[in-house]
C-alpha cells in the first residue's frame, strides 16, 4: 500500500455494492470506533492514523479495566505497555500526517466493564490492528513506514494473543 494507493474492495464485497459491513458493538466505544477507522482506511495515512486510534483505544480501554479483574491486571498493563509501544512505532513513520483526533479520554458510555469481554474486543482488535500493519509493512513505498508498520504490527500481534490468553 503506497501512501496514495487505496485499497480496492473485492467485487463481492459490501463496500463494492454500496453497502456498510456490518459491525457488531462490542460495549466498548472507543474500540468500535478504532475498528471502524481500521475498516475504513484507504491508505497508508490513512491506516497511520487509524492505527493510532486504535493503539490508544486499546491504551484506554485496557488501563480502565487493569483493577476488576485482579487475575488479569498483568495482563492488562502488559496490553497498556503495547499499546504504548505501537502508538510509538506509527509516530516514527515519515507517512503519518499527525492529523489524528484527540482520543475519547474516559470512554464512560462504555456498556459494561466486564475484564473477560474487554479483554476478548482488545485481542479482536490487536488481531486486526496486526494484521493490516503487517499488510501494509510489505506494501509501504519507504523503508521507514516499513519498518514503523511492522514494529506496530508486532506490537499489536502481542496485544492479540496476551489478550487471547489471558
């Protein structure tokens, strides 16, 4: 994916026929928004900016459920420390036009806080926070978007599974 290449939606696709895919909530506001941007992102700024989105979803999300579970708290902050380092990763990109919206701080129309369910949308989330990243490390025209989106990708790869794992 170059910065000024879009993504092409199959021919079968919703998107190709004029319609939305459909989402399911998870409860989670800000996460639903940072899959949606995922979704949504048609070039690499595009998908640079989602992805911060989304690292900081995952940031406020985990970090706001780290004491109802107390089996869990490590698992939480380590997800907060990827996010972290993810977030980091897309800031070093030359691509990134830094025209991001400033996250939602509390999240507090968030349907529930239950650990077990915030935990299973962070890992959906980091699966394909990871899984676009990955993509676009092997499409991206420079060397550093490259090596800004696989570093990203490995950081939300680790997302996915410690939260998968628990």
């Amino acid at each position: 994916m170059t910065a000024d290449s879009p993504r092409r939606p199959d021919a079968d696709s919703p998107e190709r026929q004029g319609q939305q895919s459909p989402r399911q909530s998870t409860g989670w506001p800000a996460i639903d928004e940072a899959e949606a941007l995922l979704h949504d992102a048609r070039s690499l700024p595009d998908l640079l900016a989602a992805s911060i989105e989304a690292f900081e979803a995952i940031l406020l999300v985990a970090r706001r459920c780290e004491d109802q579970a107390p089996e869990l708290l490590a698992a939480f902050m380590t997800c907060a420390d990827a996010a972290v380092d993810g977030r980091e990763a897309i800031m070093a990109a030359p691509s990134i036009t830094h025209a991001t919206r400033t996250p939602n701080s509390g999240d507090g129309d968030a349907v529930h806080v239950d650990a077990a369910d915030a935990a299973a949308a962070l890992s959906a989330l980091g699966i394909l926070l990871g899984g676009n990243l990955a993509n676009a490390a092997t499409q991206a025209a420079g060397a550093g978007d490259r090596a800004a989106c696989r570093n990203a990708a490995l950081a939300a790869r680790r997302i996915g599974q410690l939260m998968r794992d628990g």
